[in-house]
C-alpha cells in the first residue's frame, strides 16, 4: 500500500477482497469534507416592509361605494326604527311603513358590497398562496437541504463502510453461533418437495408451491403454506408433519466447520455493500457541490419571484384594508 499510495480495505480472517479494491477512503472523505455547505437560505423579508404600497384608486373607490352604500342602509334603517318606537310614523303613514324602512335599510346594508370587491378579495387570496408556495420553494431549494440530506447519505456510506471488517467478523460470529440451525438448514434444503410423498399434494400443488417459493423442507412453515392459495389447515399440516419427520432424522455434528458455501455467501453479500458504499463515497464530492452550485442558482432563479409576490401581496392587503 505504501508504494502505490492507495488504502486497502481492511483484512479479515475469511474475508478475501478483490484485486479491484483499491479505493481511498481516507482520500475521498478529505474531499467530501472539504466542500462546504451553502447554509440555510436567507430570511425573507415580509412584505409590511414595503410601506410605499398604498392601495389602488379602484380598490379605493370600491371602498368609498360600499361604505357610501353601508350609510344609506343604515340611515333609512335608523329612521324606520326610531320612528316605530317614537310612535310617530313618517309621514304620518302606517307603522307599517316604519317596519319597510327597517328592512328596506338593513337590505341596502347588507348588499352594500359591489361586484369588484369579491374581485379584490380574490386577488388577495391567491397572492397569498402564490407567497406562501414560494416560501416553501425559497427554504427548499434556496437553502441547505438537499446539501445536507445527501452529506447525511454520504457520511452513513462513510460509517458502513469503515464497519464492513467487523461486520464481517460479526456475521462470521453468528454462523459459527447457530451452526447447528445451519447444519439444519442445509439438511433440510436437501429434500424437494417435487421428491417428497404427501397426501394430497401432487404436481398441481407443488408447482403452486414452488411458485411461491416454498420449493424445499427448509422452506415449509405452518403460516407459510396456510398463505399458498389451495391449502387449508389440514393440507398445510400434512406438509409440516412431512417437515418434522425429516428434521428427526438430523444429526448435528458438533466438530464440523461452518459450510465454505455460507462464507462465500457472506463474502458476496459484503462484497455487493462494499461496492454500493464506495460508489457513493467516490462521487460524494463531486455530487456535494454539484447540489451547492445548484442551490445558489435557485437562489439567483427565486429572487426576482420572490420579490415579485412580495410586491402584489403587499398590493394585494393594502387593497383589501381599503375595501
């Protein structure tokens, strides 16, 4: 390693790596650490700040009709009531006329909203949304997130990776720990069903069987033939007593070693996690600062429609406090 400056991945008894294996993690890790985060996006400015904004001469005008409007009703509606409860009619007419005053008031109060204000209500409504949606899109893509959920990504490669020889030797421990369930296994695996005679179950069934992966003794479980559709609680017992009389037969050999074909098996497992963790710790920088140049160009991208929004929310409620 000295000669070719590269960093090994760590030997371990039983692990055997690849004539390929020849990543620098400490390397890479020096590169990924070295890229610096783009940091949350800045606080917004809201949009009370931008006090120039006065609302519009429509928006005004709306509002003077409508309070104009609000007078009148509430005039006529004074007059009705105060003449029905003086006892003196208006005019001299019906109190039945003082009664349409109070009504005809409160209708002209009521109604005293025009068109154009739901217009401007509106407008007030969907410029907050537009606000609101940038927001979410200023502290999303403007800021440090997606930095900061891949470096999480990348560091959790980092930590699997340094792990993989004890791992190996943790996995190598268990199999030497449940030998005997091993030795059992591989017994079991040796007796297909397709050899096997049991009542009720005949081609048909073992090719459904199979289809759902239950294609040897080891595979046979109570609740995993019950879940095979065709068999019952009785047909599914008829399977696992035909399980129970060959697990009776086994013999465990206490001396025997744990089977080179399960090391080989963790070996290839490790290998594959090796693989797919250098792969992410090889492109994590390059990926790192891809996605900080690209927070910065969102950040360039949202400003001007961020200040866009700012300006027509800010229209938007002087409009609508005019109405």
């Amino acid at each position: 390693e000295s000669k070719v400056g590269l960093s090994f991945f760590p030997l371990v008894v039983g692990y055997l790596p690849t004539p390929a294996m020849t990543f620098d993690v400490v390397r890479a890790w020096a590169e990924i650490e070295a890229v610096p985060s783009p940091g949350p996006a800045p606080e917004l400015p809201g949009f009370p700040t931008l006090t120039s904004i006065v609302a519009s001469s429509q928006a005004r005008k709306v509002g003077r009709t409508r309070r104009l409007r609000q007078g009148i009703g509430a005039a006529v509606a004074i007059v009705g009531g105060v003449s029905a409860v003086a006892g003196q009619s208006v005019g001299g007419l019906s109190s039945l006329w003082d009664l349409a005053l109070v009504i005809v008031g409160s209708s002209i109060w009521s109604k005293a909203s025009p068109p154009e204000r739901m217009a401007v209500v509106r407008q007030k409504v969907l410029t907050r949304e537009r606000w609101r949606q940038l927001e979410k899109r200023w502290r999303t893509e403007a800021g440090d997130t997606q930095f900061a959920r891949k470096r999480a990504e990348i560091e959790n490669a980092h930590l699997t990776y340094l792990d993989l020889p004890a791992r190996h030797q943790r996995e190598r421990q268990r199999l030497e720990a449940h030998r005997q369930e091993g030795q059992l296994n591989r017994y079991l695996r040796g007796y297909p069903i397709s050899a096997a005679t049991i009542k009720g179950v005949g081609p048909g069934r073992e090719a459904t069987l199979a289809s759902y992966g239950v294609e040897t003794a080891n595979d046979v479980t109570y609740s995993t033939i019950t879940a095979v559709p065709g068999f019952g609680p009785q047909l599914a017992q008829q399977v696992v007593d035909w399980r129970r009389r060959l697990e009776r037969g086994f013999i465990f050999s206490p001396t025997k070693e744990i089977d080179p074909s399960d090391l080989d098996l963790l070996d290839r497992e490790l290998d594959r996690e090796r693989e797919r963790v250098e792969g992410t710790l090889r492109g994590g920088a390059a990926e790192l600062r891809r996605l900080r140049e690209e927070a910065t160009q969102r950040k360039q991208i949202l400003e001007p429609l961020i200040d866009e929004a700012r300006r027509a929310l800010a229209q938007a409620e002087a409009d609508f406090a005019a109405i």
